[in-house]
C-alpha cells in the first residue's frame, strides 16, 4: 500500500505501533544535511490502520450487479400505499435513484 507523506495541519508527534526510523523514510542530500526533514507519522499511522481495516483489496470478490429490488414500472404511491415491509432489504443506492428519478418526473429536483 502507498502512503502520502504529505504536510499536516498541525506538528503534533504521535506514537505508531510499528515506527519507522526518519532516515529510512527520507534521507536528505549531501547539499541540505543540515536541513530537518518533516515526516509525517499521523499520516503514516492512518494509513496504516486504515490498511489494517479495510484488509488486502485484492483478496476481496468482485461483487456481480443484482438485479434491482424496485421495479422499474413501480410508482411512488405503490411504494407508500402499504405498510408491508419489503420482501428484501432495499440497498441505499437504488432507493437514491428511485427517489431522484421521480422527483425529476414531478419537476422537484434539478
């Protein structure tokens, strides 16, 4: 995984579980030795829990598009008109686009 060493907003130093010398990150040049060289370890420590929670992303499966739960040919008052719940739970994406397609048909969204 890549990790941005980028500047932060703030110099706070945070300690990493597995901390990674200075000089092994970013050696300076001979002409700016005496120069510092800012690392940031927040960044560095985010990225790495965020690797370890998200895990390896080649090992996950491609996820195959199911079929739709709304019908198409379903309106907004077949929706409404009961109490039922729905034979399967409606993922946020597809209601997202059911509401915008019908409000776009009665001219409330642009």
């Amino acid at each position: 995984m890549e990790v941005d060493i980028g500047t932060s907003c703030c110099n706070e130093k945070i300690p990493l579980e597995n901390p990674t010398p200075v000089d092994e990150l970013k050696k300076p040049t001979e002409n700016h030795a005496s120069t510092s060289v800012f690392v940031n370890h927040a960044a560095i420590s985010w990225h790495d829990s965020r690797g370890k929670w998200i895990g390896d992303l080649s090992q996950r499966s491609k996820r195959v598009p199911k079929d739709p739960i709304i019908s198409w040919s379903m309106t907004y008052e077949d929706l409404l008109s009961t109490n039922d719940p729905f034979a399967k739970p409606i993922p946020l994406s597809e209601m997202v686009d059911f509401l915008v397609d019908i409000w776009q048909d009665e001219g409330l969204f642009d």
